[in-house]
C-alpha cells in the first residue's frame, strides 16, 4: 500500500510538472486538403494532397529594470507534414516531413528521407540542396556532409540542430547551430 501512495505521488507531479511546460508554448495547427480529379486510362481518378503545419513559439519573458516584464522573441519551430493520396482508397500513399530552421540570416528546410534527412535552402528562388544528414546507427546523432564540411551533428534540447566538425585552417574544433524557426 505504501508503494502505491508512493507511485501516486510520483505519477501526480510528473503530469503536472509536463503540464505546465506545454502551458509555456504558443502553438499553431492548421491543415488544408486538396482534392483533384484526373482521369488514367478513362476511368476518374480523385488525387489529395493534405498539408498539416505545425508552428511552435517557446514563451519566455525578460525583467525590465523598472520591474516590467517583456516578452522575448523567440524562434518558432515550423514542422510541416505533406500527405499525397494516388488512388481512390481512404489511405494516403506517401507522407514527407519538413521543418524549417535559420542559420547566419539563411533559411533551410530538413525534410526526412529513409536514412536520416536532407537541408534544402532557397537561392534565386529556386530550392537548392544544401546538405545531408545520415542518422547514425543506434544514436541521436547524424553524418552530416555539405559541399564545404563534414561533421557529426545532433539536435540539442531546444530543438536546435548542433554540427559540430574539425575545421583544419583554425586546427579546432568548431560548432554551427542551426535555429528552429
């Protein structure tokens, strides 16, 4: 009975202490299906897209030295789910995932594939890739090979992806944060 009242108290501040984090983070959902029509070897065919985004604002706030309290502006992590439906049956075909962070003023978007994901970012309005990340066996980490650097990266507890590479000019080792925004 002891061990009971004891696993009652645990379980009872573990959901309030989670509930209170969720309380501190704006959070955005919104989802839009469209449906096409398109006939294959005549016989119509009805074709959806459904995009699920989710965007994430951490709330934080700063003292003032008059005592006030300032909201800061923090990054919003923006994940995008996009669903295609090929055929007439109620399942979706094919599901890709995005999120979108920053880097130096630049925007990326890691978007899943099999074996860990690949960084796009816009130059002249055209989607160029940028790197790829392969997820290491059994860790939260990634091979993460660009044009310019090889290095090992992770995402931190901020949702944040960390690189981290040897960087032969400074002979140190160097560490690149990739913002959620």
């Amino acid at each position: 009975m002891k061990n009971l009242i004891i696993l009652s108290a645990f379980l009872t501040s573990t959901v309030f202490y989670a509930q209170d984090q969720a309380a501190n983070v704006d959070h955005i959902e919104t989802t839009t299906t469209k449906t096409t029509s398109v006939k294959v070897n005549g016989e119509k065919i009805e074709r959806k897209v459904k995009v699920n985004t989710k965007a994430e604002t951490p709330i934080t706030f700063e003292k003032q030295p008059d005592g006030t309290l300032d909201r800061k502006n923090n990054p919003t992590k923006i994940e995008r789910e996009i669903s295609i439906d090929n055929d007439n049956d109620p399942f979706y075909d094919e599901t890709t995932k995005e999120v979108f962070y920053s880097y130096n003023d630049n925007n990326y978007t890691f978007t899943s594939n099999d074996t860990g994901f690949v960084i796009n970012t816009m130059e002249n309005e055209q989607l160029s890739k940028h790197a790829k990340a392969l997820k290491l066996n059994n860790s939260n980490r990634y091979l993460f090979k660009s044009d310019k650097l090889t290095g090992v990266g992770y995402f931190n507890a901020e949702g944040n992806f960390v690189i981290e590479y040897y960087d032969s000019e400074k002979d140190a080792l160097v560490t690149k944060t990739y913002l959620s925004k």
